[in-house]
C-alpha cells in the first residue's frame, strides 16, 4: 500500500497568516479564519484593481483566510477559490458578513455547520487545495506527452470530468441579478434559483440536503450555496483519490510498464512512494473481472460506455474507499444502489422464495460467504 504522507509545509503559510493576523483582527472581535454568512458576488484582485466581472468569491458555510489586514481593508481568500482569487472588503463587512471561525489545538476549523461540512476541514486544506492545482498541471503535462493514443483519450475522457462536480440546472449571474432588483416574475408559476452549483470544487459546502423551503429563506438565495453530498472532497482526500484512479487506469490490461514508471517520477515529486509495488491488473469491484485499455470505448451518457467512475455506495462522499473505475454495465446492474443493497436484495430473494434456487447456486453462494467469514476471522485491525 502506498503512502500519502501529510508534510508539515502543507500547514505553515496559513498557520502563519493565521498567527500573525489574528492579533491585529482581535481588536474587532475577529480572527483569521472566518466563515461566510452568506453567498455573495465579489470582485477579485488583478495587478490593475479589481476584475471587471464578479464571482462566487464567497459561498455560505465555507471557510475563508484573512491574507491581509491593512488602513481597514481586509484580504480575504475562500478554501472554495484558488490562491489567485482574493478580494478585498471593510473591516466592518469582515463583522457583519463572516463568523469567526474557532481553531482547536490540532488547527481543525470546529464551528463549520456540519450538514454543510460532513468531514472536519483542518488549516491545512488551504495548502492541499494550492498543492493539487500544481499536481493536476503535472497529471495534465504526463497525459499530453503520452505516446498512446487510446490511454491518452483514457484520460482525457475519464480522469479530468471528476475533479470537478457533476453539472447541474443553475441561472446565470445576470437573471440572478434581474431577479434581485425586479423581483420574480407574477406571470410565472415556476420555482427560480438553483442551491447547487453547476460544476464547482468538490470542497464547496453541501447543499442537497436543504427543501425548498429552507433555500428560499436562507440568507443566499437566489444564488446556489454549495454541491450534492456524493460529490463532496475535501482537497487533502482529493490528492489521495487522483492518485488511486491514476494507479487503477494504469494498471489496466494491455497498459505498458513505462507509463507506470513515468507516473510514479510525478508522484515522488508529490512524497507518494511506491504506487505501483507489487501490482496487479486492475479488476472491476462488482464483477472482479480485468478490465482491458484495448477494449475502452466511450461516449458522454452513453449506455454502451466500457468503463465508468463507479462508487460502491453512491449516496457516501467521493474518496478512496468509495471510487473506482468498473465495467459500464456493472455500473448499470447496481444502479443507484450501494454493494450491501445489492445484497440484501440477494438474502431476501433466497428467504421468499428459497426452492426457486438450484442447490448449486445456494453452495455457490454458501462457499462465497464461508470464505469471506474466514478472511474476518483472520483480519488484523
């Protein structure tokens, strides 16, 4: 099993923000980590002043840093943007717009609403969150070099459509923003707005869960205020993620040894040692069968795709232990089903209807679990 190793530089350029700004940011009750209250268009800085367009800089729920405190104006940069996108506001919009986000000892941010934040979000998720954009440029150099055609489509087709979320219905800024100044429409009966965002980072806040109800009276709406819980990754995780379904598309029947050697170069850039020890080809997890680069065909929403990003339990959030590339039809036969559904759906079957079966199919069946008990028995933890 390969290593993903937290390195304490990960933490030091915001701990340091953090130790040098909260002493000035105390005088007004504030500190250098806070939260927003609300989801609201901002400008960000360029090296002229302030864009000309607006973006969700902040979004309700998510964790923002003060990078700097100076004459009254406060810098602020969300978890949920890049490094390059700061914006400035008044001290005062720093009170009454954001919470002061609490720290404990081990910098995990402990006041995050934890519908909205299901994972506890340490400091040091700003640094993964810089770290992964240099380590995506340098999966994206590795797979434009790539002398095959058919792994480099592998790539551009499968890997690169999971960093960000999934797509969803949204209103654009502008009708946003005509609906806020008019008001809605009286000859319409239609709901506007949409809570999830169309396509965002995997570490916005969690949305889905909220009704209508409570969306249209949240101090947000109608701006989106976050993503569906199955998409949600914090950016620390999303490292480890992008490293395993590297590793599994690599490790396909018919891929050549030197790809792995290539990537594994990236990776030690990365302290990840040791992806590719003691390999085997890569098996989809519901049928355990290889899968084949040569046989890899695709199409968006296709119904006949070779291979797919499946998750084992497809309500849970996007991590190791739940992503995997597997068969397209696999995909299909589980549905929107976890594993485990799967097999009660199998026990309640043989208890309803238990002659229905041929006793070669229930041994079969009694030998899978006979063997699985075992492997418990002799489990380490």
């Amino acid at each position: 099993m390969y290593l993903f190793p937290i390195i304490k530089r990960h933490m030091n350029r915001y701990l340091t923000l953090v130790q040098e700004l909260t002493p000035l940011l105390s005088k007004i009750n504030m500190v250098a980590v806070v939260i927003a209250k609300q989801t609201k268009l901002r400008h960000y800085l360029t090296k002229k002043g302030e864009s000309k367009k607006k973006e969700y800089l902040q979004i309700e729920g998510a964790p923002l840093i003060v990078i700097n405190f100076e004459n009254d104006i406060v810098t602020l940069n969300s978890l949920t943007s890049s490094f390059a996108r700061k914006f400035n506001i008044s001290k005062q919009e720093l009170v009454t717009d954001f919470i002061p986000g609490q720290l404990d000892d081990n910098n995990i941010i402990t006041n995050l609403d934890k519908t909205k934040y299901p994972l506890p979000v340490n400091v040091s998720e700003f640094q993964w969150r810089d770290d992964f954009v240099k380590f995506e440029a340098d999966i994206k150099t590795f797979v434009k070099k790539l002398d095959n055609p058919l792994l480099q489509k592998i790539f551009h087709d499968k890997l690169f459509q999971m960093i960000q979320t999934q797509g969803a219905p949204f209103e654009k800024i502008v009708d946003i923003e005509k609906f806020i100044e008019n008001g809605p429409d009286q000859s319409k009966h239609t709901r506007f707005g949409n809570p999830i965002f169309n396509r965002n980072c995997r570490w916005c806040p969690v949305a889905d869960h909220l009704t209508w109800e409570q969306y249209e009276t949240s101090p947000s709406y109608p701006y989106p205020i976050g993503i569906r819980a199955k998409d949600f990754c914090l950016p620390s995780e999303m490292h480890k993620v992008l490293v395993e379904m590297i590793k599994q598309i690599l490790t396909f029947k018919n891929v050549d040894e030197k790809h792995r050697q290539n990537m594994q170069t990236i990776f030690s850039k990365y302290n990840v040692e040791n992806v590719f020890d003691n390999i085997t080809c890569h098996c989809c997890k519901y049928c355990g069968c290889e899968i084949d680069m040569n046989a890899y065909t695709s199409q968006y929403k296709s119904e006949h795709n070779y291979i797919e990003i499946c998750h084992r339990d497809p309500n849970s959030h996007f991590c190791v232990k739940n992503m995997y590339w597997g068969h397209g039809e696999c995909n299909r036969r589980q549905g929107g089903y976890t594993e485990s559904d799967r097999i009660h759906d199998a026990i309640g079957l043989i208890n309803y209807n238990p002659t229905d079966y041929s006793p070669d199919l229930l041994l079969l069946l009694k030998e899978s679990i006979d063997r699985a008990l075992v492997l418990h028995s002799t489990k380490s933890d």
